[in-house]
C-alpha cells in the first residue's frame, strides 16, 4: 500500500488519523516503521467497521456524511470534487456521461472518498428517479453543490426566434429547477450541514458581447437562486449561489485567461468554506481571485446557524 494511498484514506477516517499521517509524512523513518502495519491493518487495531470507501465515526459508528456534486465532471465541476476530497468529505458525483464519471475516477483513482452515479435532470421525472435513488445510499447527505451549465452559445439574441432563447433556458436553467424541487427537501430532515449551493458565473451580472443568451439565462439562475435562499428558510436549509465573478481558468483557455481568473479547484476551495461553518447567510457569495486560500483542515459539517436578515449579496 502506498503512502498517497494510505493518506487519502487517514482523510476520510478523522482529525486525529489526518495529523498522523501528516506526521507521518514528513518523518520518512516514521512511515518505514509505520508501513507494514498499516498495510496489514494493524496488530493493535480496533475492531470496527470500515465499510467500502469510506469511514464510520469510531465514536458512534454513524457513517459520515457525503457531498452531492451536480455536474462534478465539468470544469468547474472538477474543481469542487477535487477541493471536497481535499477537506476529507467523501463525493457523490451524479453525471449522465458514463464516459465522463470514468474519467473523473480515473483522475481521483487514489480517493477512497469519490463515488458516482448515472442520472439526469433534465426533466422532472428523471430528477425524482434521481431522488429516490439518492435516499436509498447509507451515507446521510450533508450538502447538494449544483455545478451545472451549458456551453455558452454565440451570436445575437436580435437575430434569433423565441425558441432559441427557450432551449437556453431549458438547458440552463430547467435542471437547477428540477435539481431544487427533489433534492433540496433531503436535506431538510438532516442533522448535518443542510446546504444547498449553486455556482453561478459573471454573465449574470452584465451582458456579454457575443453571448446575449448566456447573459439571459444566467440572471435568470441567479433570480432563482434569490427566490430559492428566501423560501428554503421554511425547511431549515441555507440556500445559496456562489456567484463566480471573472471566467474560470481551465485547461481548454489556459493559454488565453488573465491573470485574476480563478481555477477551479479556487472555486472549489471556496465552496468548502462556505459549507465549513461559513455565517454569511446572505442569497449571494461572491468568489474571485482573492479567495485562493488553502482550507483550514477537514471539513467539518455542521448544522447551519440560525439566521435573521437573509436578503442581500456578498
């Protein structure tokens, strides 16, 4: 068993297995003596249940609670899958491109934390499909991350029908409708973090020359957002959109992005703070360049704080 192996795994296990390995780590003696009795689970280890890629609580034997990341294969998506296993929160990817959740584990192939599933929500019967198999996992769900989009569409709205605007909205703004609908109400019950956040991107802000229905699309997700943080306060859960505020720097434009645009995994990083006891309650975070910060260790998921003023933007 590898060192990265075993460190991915101390992540899922806890606090104290985390500064152990980081000790570990940095004492190359320590692991040579460590090793062995790592890899053969240990003479002295106590009896308890380690169910298939993840951990139960040594205290209560609860299994920890997992993230749900909506369009974990995309870009940004990506970015949060990889800041999540980062702060040691076990990943469940729901994607409808087989091809593509292959892929996203053969990129985390050493995460133990990272699993996925085939679904869609791109009408409401999928999405409530999509639900019922959610409910039926033994992790509880902690949090629901909607990192979903389309590809952005050039050309002028003036010259367009009605029904091209329609088929941007259908694509880019129906799924987060139908997202909302079946899968925010599992949180409600839950005594973990109960957050829903979607990511929003800064053509909601201002029209962007070239991609007039980008801009319609995304301001409308982004009064949605507002209108879903208002009403999700009735069932005990903190709604949110972490509004993106330049274009993401990914592989396919690193040749061409500016110096102030985020990576993903930045977006991602900032989505961990939000869920990691963040009080700002506000319908709209924003993020940018200036929050490139490592996290501050696990994630600890926690019961959101109650809260008075909820309206405004960050």
């Amino acid at each position: 068993m590898s060192l990265r192996n075993i460190l991915a795994r101390f992540r899922i296990a806890g606090q104290n297995a985390l500064d152990l390995a980081m000790t570990v780590e940095s004492r190359p003696t320590a692991w040579r003596r460590l090793a062995p009795c790592l890899a053969q689970g240990g003479p002295t280890a106590p009896n308890r249940d380690y169910p298939g890629f993840g951990r139960k609580c040594p205290v209560n034997g609860i299994l920890t609670p997992e993230v749900l990341v909506l369009g974990g294969t995309g870009a940004v998506g990506q970015g949060v899958v990889g800041a999540l296993l980062e702060a040691g929160s076990p990943v469940l990817v729901v994607g409808r491109d087989p091809r593509r959740l292959a892929a996203l584990h053969e990129q985390f192939a050493d995460e133990p934390g990272l699993q996925t599933m085939l679904g869609s929500l791109s009408d409401d019967s999928s999405a409530r499909a999509l639900a019922e198999r959610v409910t039926q996992r033994p992790r509880p769900l902690a949090a629901v991350i909607a990192a979903m989009g389309g590809p952005y569409n050039r050309g002028r709205v003036v010259e367009r029908g009605g029904d091209a605007l329609a088929a941007a909205l259908q694509a880019d703004l129906m799924p987060h409708v139908h997202a909302v609908r079946h899968l925010l109400p599992l949180l409600q019950d839950n005594v973990h973090a109960r957050r829903y956040v979607m990511i929003g991107s800064p053509a909601g802000l201002k029209p962007w020359a070239g991609y007039g229905e980008t801009s319609i699309t995304t301001a409308a997700l982004r009064m949605y957002a507002q209108v879903v943080h208002q009403e999700a306060q009735a069932v005990g859960v903190r709604a949110q959109m972490l509004e993106v505020c330049s274009p993401v720097c990914t592989p396919a434009n690193a040749a061409n992005a500016c110096i102030e645009w985020p990576s993903s995994l930045l977006v991602g990083r900032r989505v961990v703070s939000l869920l990691d006891g963040c009080r700002d309650n506000r319908a709209i975070v924003r993020c940018d360049s200036s929050d490139a910060e490592l996290p501050r260790g696990l994630l600890h998921l926690e019961i959101p704080p109650l809260w008075r003023d909820t309206a405004g933007v960050a």
